[in-house]
C-alpha cells in the first residue's frame, strides 16, 4: 500500500511542478505590470469621471461615514427582523472584517523588506486612486442589485457585468461570460486566501505565541464560523460591527503608542519613504533604478492586496446594504480604503520603521525576521514580551474577521452561479475547510488562491471602465440634488429607470 503511494506521489510531480509553472506565469501577469497598471489606470480614470471626489468633497464623504455613525441613528440602526438587508454600518464592518486582515500586518513587513521603506509612498498613491475605483463599484453595485428568491439583497461585479455591460449593443454574451468568469474566480479565492490561508496564519501563530496545538485551534474556528456564517448575512454582520471597531481600535491604540515613544524618529521616516519612493537611496543599496522599481511594485502590490479595490470583492456586502442611494454606499467605499490602507496600514509601517529595525538611510534591514515576527519586535520593543503575543492576537482577530467577510463573498458567488437555495452546502464546504486549513501545510494551495484574487480583477475592471459613463451620471445627479437643489429623479437602481423610461 505504501509502495503504491509512492509511486502515485511521484507520479503526480510533473503534473504538480506543471501547475506550479504555468501558476507562477498567471500570477505574474496578473499581478505584475499588466495587473497593477490596469488597477492604476482604472483608479486615475475613475477620479477623473467623478472630478476628484474623494478630494474635492473629501468634508462631505466624511460626515456622511464616519462622522455619520455619531450623528445619525439610522446609519447603525438594525433593519427589522423580516427585512433582509443589513444597516450601512454593517455593511461596512463585514468589508473591512474582509480586507483588514494579515495584509496590514504580514503585508506590510513585506512591502518594506522587499520595496524598501519607498513602498510605502506607492501604497498611499494606490489607495488614493483606489478610493475611486472601490467608490465605482459600489455604485454600480447598488444600481444594478436585485433581490433574490430569499428577499436578500444580492449585487456585486456579476450583475453589473451581466445586466449592465451585457445590456450594451452587442455585449450580452461577453457580461455574461465575465460574470460567471467572475463568480468562478471569486468562489476558489474564497476557499484559499479568504479561509484555507487566513485560519494557518491563525494556527501557525496560536502555536508559536501560546503553544496550542493547531488540531484544538483548526476544531475551534469551525465550532465559531458554523455558528456565525451558517446563521446567515444578518448574524455574520452582527459579528462583525462588534469584532472590527474593537479590534481596530485595539490595534490603532497599540500603533500609536509606539509612534508616539518613537516619535523623534518621525523626520528620518518621512524623510526614509520619500527618498526610497524616489530612488534617492535605493532599497538595500542596490541600483537606483532597481530600487525605485522595486518600491513601486510593492507598493502597488500590497496597496492592492490590502484594501481590494479593483477586485470587486466589498461591493458584495456593501450591496446587501438598505440605503437607496448609490452615492451613499460608495462614499462607504472611500472610507474603507482610507480606513485600511491610509490608517492600519500606514500606522503598521511607522512602527517597523521607527522602531530601529531597518536602516532609514539605505533601506536594509537589520533583522533576519520576517512577516509578522517583524511587527511582533516592533511592538516588543516598547511592550517587551507582551508585543509578540499581542501581534499574534491581533492576527487572530484580523484574520478570523476576513473569513466571516470572504465567506460571504463566496456565499454570492456560488449563489450567483448555482441559485440561493444551494448556497448551504456551499457554506457547510466553507467552514468544513477551515479545520483542514489550520492543520496542513499549505504550499500550491495559497499560490493558487492568490491568482484566482487576482484573476477577478480582470473581469471586474473590464465592468468597471466599461461603465465609468453610468457611475459619472449617477455621481452628477447626487451632487445636482444634493448642492445646487436639482429636482430631477434620483438614480436609484438601473431597473427603477428602466420602468420609469417604459411608463412615459
């Protein structure tokens, strides 16, 4: 029997190293210069269809998010019992449980021992274009959701791909083909980065801070997700506007005191990522334009893996949300990626820096650790022995939340791809893979994930660009009604102004 195995393991290696090889070509095309240049331009074209609005109206999309869950009940309010959609708040909580994960952690470190400290500049240019390209797709997706069998809210980049860039002359095969190309995509990441490789950052972790075997971790997160996510969207929501605020704050609060011990360092950071973004030094000391290359792809890259703009994955739950204007929702958009990249991730990558573990004049580091035991000695270096295991805490919290988030994304996309009534074997699948994700070694699994992530870019883009002109309309009529008192009729939903058109 053991020879048998054998011989069907070494039978399967070229099969293997032959996914692996034509893996890695998808994966650097998708997330090399072709992947990050389309995120790019996608986010510059979309600042300029909606005149710089997360700029010129920067005061109103923050009283109108933040600053609208202190002055507005209706903003946190729960939908009733019977109402199947979920408040703006939770909206945005199940988002950023998806996309504030060990990306503003592990990322991060990664970011600035492969790019240099320049890395950083790149990722805020990316996260401010990517405002707009995450505020497009939840306008779109507000627009063009419907409801499904259940009553439930059910819209993302396969219903503007299929009902909106399908209903252009000539163009209903191809939105078709791109959305189930979409919910294809979505469906396998959903297992690989939004569960198999989030809950083995988890036990990987539990291991080396508390010694807990990763069996009793892996039986854990499956008792708590079967609970939450097979409960539905509505239990799944009420999870996380609890668990992210928390763990933000938790995390915020930790950051900031250690910017604050090392805030004499704050001019030579600056002064660090401004020259590395430049090649005013070039990271590590290496060839200036090497250096500069190096520090725009990672920038990019983890900016782009981070906050997921461009990747169609927030707009999902953010269409499940009971507000009726599009703006509305896609100024929830802008904040997400503020939140995530301008705030977690910045105040993640301050503290590496200020924290003497990397040389600020030449970009090398001091330090052969990596990943999250790079953050866990930054922290250690003001709270001594408690950082590392507060890292690791805060990795279960990140991580667990982006499982809840992705789980939801699948849920949509199997929903989309096989109907609502399916959808619970799709979730019993779910949380069923997260044991064996704790417990096994992860390898090609999580190189493939990454590339279906990517791969939704594509379609999701093409959808984006395609109706950059609806999501200009959609943006003037708010700002006409909102600024300057037009009466005309709102742009709630596409299938509204189709009925309007046809009743006159």
């Amino acid at each position: 029997m053991l020879k048998e195995l054998s011989n069907l393991s070494n039978a399967l290696k070229p099969a293997l190293e032959a996914i692996t090889n034509a893996n890695d070509i998808v994966n650097g095309i998708v997330w090399g210069t072709f992947g990050i240049g389309l995120l790019l331009v996608a986010g510059i074209l979309m600042t300029m269809v909606n005149k710089c609005f997360q700029f010129t109206h920067i005061g109103h999309w923050l009283k109108n998010t933040i600053g609208a869950i202190f002055a507005d009940k209706h903003i946190t309010a729960h939908t009733e019992k019977e109402d199947k959609s979920i408040s703006q708040f939770q909206s945005l909580c199940t988002a950023l449980a998806a996309t504030i994960g060990t990306g503003n952690i592990v990322g991060i470190a990664t970011a600035i021992i492969s790019g240099g400290p320049g890395a950083i500049f790149w990722m805020w240019v990316m996260a401010i274009f990517g405002m707009m390209t995450n505020y497009s797709e939840n306008v779109l997706g507000i627009y063009y959701r419907r409801k499904n069998a259940k009553g439930e809210w059910s819209g993302g980049a396969m219903y503007y791909l299929r009902d909106g860039l399908g209903s252009k002359k000539g163009c209903k095969q191809i939105g078709l083909i791109l959305a189930v190309l979409f919910s294809c995509f979505c469906l396998l990441a959903s297992f690989g980065i939004g569960n198999m490789s989030q809950v083995n950052s988890i036990a990987g972790n539990m291991k080396s801070a508390f010694n807990i075997p990763t069996w009793i971790t892996g039986i854990g997160i499956v008792i708590l997700s079967a609970f939450v996510i097979l409960g539905g969207l509505k239990r799944v929501a009420s999870v996380t506007e609890k668990l992210v605020p928390v763990m933000a704050i938790l995390y915020i609060i930790g950051a900031l005191i250690i910017c604050i011990t090392n805030i004499d360092q704050f001019g030579a950071v600056f002064g660090s990522i401004f020259k590395g973004a430049f090649a005013m030094k070039a990271a590590g000391g290496g060839i200036i334009g090497y250096g500069v290359s190096r520090a725009i792809t990672w920038g990019f890259k983890r900016g782009a893996f981070s906050n997921e703009a461009g990747l169609g994955s927030s707009v999902m739950v953010h269409s499940s949300s009971n507000v009726k204007e599009p703006v509305r929702q896609g100024m929830w958009g802008i904040f997400e990626v503020f939140a995530d990249t301008i705030v977690v991730c910045t105040l993640t990558a301050f503290c590496i820096l200020s924290s003497g573990l990397v040389d600020l004049e030449t970009g090398q580091m001091l330090t052969d650790v990596e990943g999250s035991g790079l953050v866990g000695q930054a922290f250690a270096g003001v709270f001594g022995s408690i950082g590392p295991k507060f890292i690791a805490i805060a990795i279960l919290l990140f991580a667990y939340s982006t499982v809840l988030g992705w789980s939801h994304y699948g849920t949509k996309a199997f929903e989309f791809l096989f109907g609502s009534k399916a959808t619970v074997v799709y979730k019993a699948i779910f949380v069923l893979i997260a044991y064996f994700g704790c417990t096994m070694k992860l390898g090609l699994a999580w190189d493939l994930s990454d590339t279906f992530n990517g791969l939704m870019m594509i379609p999701n883009l093409i959808g984006v660009l395609a109706l950059s002109g609806t999501v200009g309309k959609i943006t003037n009529n708010y700002l006409r009604r909102t600024f300057h008192g037009s009466k005309e009729e709102p742009m709630y939903s596409a299938f509204e102004d189709i009925q309007k058109e046809q009743s006159r």
